[in-house]
C-alpha cells in the first residue's frame, strides 16, 4: 500500500493546484530483501542467497560495463548518449557528452505496479516553529516580555515572507485581540528581532504568519504559534 497526501503545487501559479506525494515509504536493503526470502521458507541459507544475489549484482554490472542491455523480468536497461555532437566526423567525448543508463521496470515489476493500493492521508504541513523568545530589556527567555520593547524570536522557517496580508508577527491576548508588530529588526528564517506594539498587561499567545519554505514561496501562508504563554507586566 502507498499512503499519499496532496501538497500545494508550487510550480504553478493557481491556488487550487495540487500533486500527490508518497508518504512514510519504506526503503529495503540487501540483508532486508534476503530476510524477506527466507521468511518464504527456502532451505537455502542466510549466505548463500546474499552469495547469489551480490553475484547477480556483479554480472548485471559486468553486463552493463560491456555496453550490453538487460532484459529481465525485474528490470530492463538501454543506454543513450547524450549531447551535441559537432557534424557527422565529430566523435565522443566526455567533456561534451555521456552516457546514460536507461532503467525500465521489466513485466514483474509492471504487475506489481498494477496492483498497489493507495491510501490518502492529510498532509503534514511544514510550519514555523517558534523555540525561545527573549525579551531584550528583562532578559527574561520565554516568560515574560516588555510593552514596546524588542524582542529576539529563535526557532525555524521563521521569516517573514510573502505578500499575503496576513503575514506577520502577532500577540494574541486573552480575548483573542490582535497586536501586530510593524517594526521587524531582523528578518531571518531562524530568528527574527521584533520592536513589540505597546501591549497592556496580560498573558499573550506569539503567533508568526508566513509564506516562507525555505525555497519557494507558498501559495497559502503557514502559521506557527509558541505553546508557552507570555506575560507583559
């Protein structure tokens, strides 16, 4: 079975494009593939199928370094040469051309394709992760902060990016009242300096709205909120 989730399309410029992607796919090794094999029962032993696989490794190699194809019910290879060849007395060379290995699933594998089962999962979005708040003046680290002072904000994929309104550093208060910050000191994906609004006393919930990824630009802003209260008193 392959469990997938849509992730936002970011190649594209629609807001309602989305792709599949595979999740939590587990990989196999040789010792993971031979401990498949015998668990069927075989009377071979541990080390004899390792044997005869790393040999079948070694003749697929050979095979391949002959400039021959293989055609199994596994997989099958070809080769292309890639690259402009300058008229028709020009001949190979590496520095302008290659070679490629062209690898297709053979008919087992194909079967194999035609019988998997998917599962959609929801997707795991990637947020801002807030781990320590410092505020300058106090020296206090995730506890309490000063009205109108700066503050040193550490964590991940914290920066402020993107043209969506709703980007930005807030202080929630215990009503659900919003204080923006205006004034960014330093805006960095691992940490941001912040000049705070002036904030009446009480406990506020920090919250930091971006369309940063750490590469492109998200279509929809992402939204992490610290999970410690602070207190301007």
């Amino acid at each position: 079975m392959i469990k997938y989730a849509l992730m936002e399309n970011l190649l594209t410029a629609r807001t309602d494009d989305y792709m599949a992607q595979p999740q939590d796919v587990r990989s196999h090794d040789l010792e993971s593939i031979t401990e498949k094999m015998l668990a069927k029962g075989t009377t071979i032993t541990k080390t004899d199928t390792v044997a005869v696989l790393n040999s079948f490794f070694e003749v697929v190699s050979e095979i391949t370094r002959d400039g021959e194809s293989v055609n199994t019910e596994l997989i099958n290879t070809g080769f292309s040469i890639q690259g402009v060849f300058l008229g028709a007395t020009d001949t190979f060379d590496s520095k302008r051309h290659s070679i490629k290995l062209n690898v297709n699933p053979g008919k087992a594998l194909k079967k194999s394709l035609s019988d998997i089962t998917l599962e959609k999962t929801a997707s795991t979005d990637v947020l801002p992760q807030i781990l320590e708040v410092k505020d300058s003046i106090s020296g206090s680290v995730n506890e309490s902060i000063t009205s109108s002072g700066v503050v040193e904000i550490k964590g991940s994929l914290l920066k402020i990016e993107g043209d969506n309104q709703n980007n930005g550093v807030v202080f929630l208060d215990a009503q659900g009242a919003v204080h923006k910050v205006t004034t960014l000191v330093d805006n960095k994906p691992a940490r941001l300096i912040v000049l705070l609004p002036a904030l009446p006393a009480g406990e506020y919930t920090l919250q930091i709205t971006t369309q940063y990824s750490g590469g492109t630009i998200l279509k929809t802003p992402r939204t992490g909120t610290f999970n410690k209260p602070l207190t301007v008193v």
